[in-house]
C-alpha cells in the first residue's frame, strides 16, 4: 500500500503558494514532491494539492502499485472525495479533473488526519521558504 500525505501552503502577504507530497510506496522508499503553484487561499491550496497526488499515483500505478491510502488534514478535501461533488466553481477546475482520474485508481480512499500528522506539511512550508 502506498500512503500519500498531501498540503498546500499559501502565503498570503505576496501570494506564493506550494504543494507539497510525502510518499512512502509500498517497498518503504519515500518520495517527496514540491511545485509551485497560484493560489488565492489555502483552500484552494489543498484541492491542487490533491491533484498532484492523483498525478504521483498515476505515476505509482504504472509502475505496479495498486493501492492508495491518500492522507490530508484539509477536511473540504476529505469530504468533497466522500460526496464525489465540490461545490465551490473555482475549487471544482481543480477537483473535477482530479477525482477523474483517482476514481480510475483500482483501490484509493482518502483518509482525514491531523495537521500533526501530515508528513506532506512539512515539505510543503519548506518549499514555501525556499520561494
């Protein structure tokens, strides 16, 4: 199983935003993933952020994963992923494409955790510093 944390992080006084990813695939070996990306709030942030995660395992699977356990503290994610729907017009250019192809994923399910918990905040607010 590979377990994929996700974040975003904005900073709003000059509008740079990051994603950041922690992967550990199912051998053990960790990935970690930065872009750079425009974002208007942490909200939005998140939702980019799950589609770069939906990318990494389109990566994952090709090279013979097959189970996702998608981790992330932002509850509108989690929650948009439960009811397959985000409602927000501008959250759903990010959304739509995204749940796309994870429901295309052959055993994925996105879990809510702590932000204490998400490995991917790390990464995500040192990206953040490095810009």
């Amino acid at each position: 199983m590979v377990e994929m944390y996700f974040d975003g992080a904005v900073r709003p006084s000059n509008d740079d935003a990051t994603v950041g990813i922690f992967c550990k695939n199912s051998a053990g070996e960790v990935i970690e993933r930065t872009f750079r990306i425009t974002a208007v709030n942490n909200h939005e942030a998140e939702f980019q952020a799950f589609a770069r995660a939906v990318e990494l395992a389109e990566e994952l699977l090709n090279a013979g994963e097959s189970v996702f356990s998608f981790r992330t503290d932002s509850e509108a994610v989690s929650l948009a992923v439960e009811r397959e729907f985000a409602k927000n017009k501008r959250i759903q250019v990010y959304f739509d494409p995204a749940f796309e192809r994870y429901s295309q994923l052959p055993l994925a399910f996105v879990k809510w955790i702590p932000r204490s918990e998400n490995k991917a905040d790390r990464v995500a607010r040192e990206a953040l510093n490095e810009f």
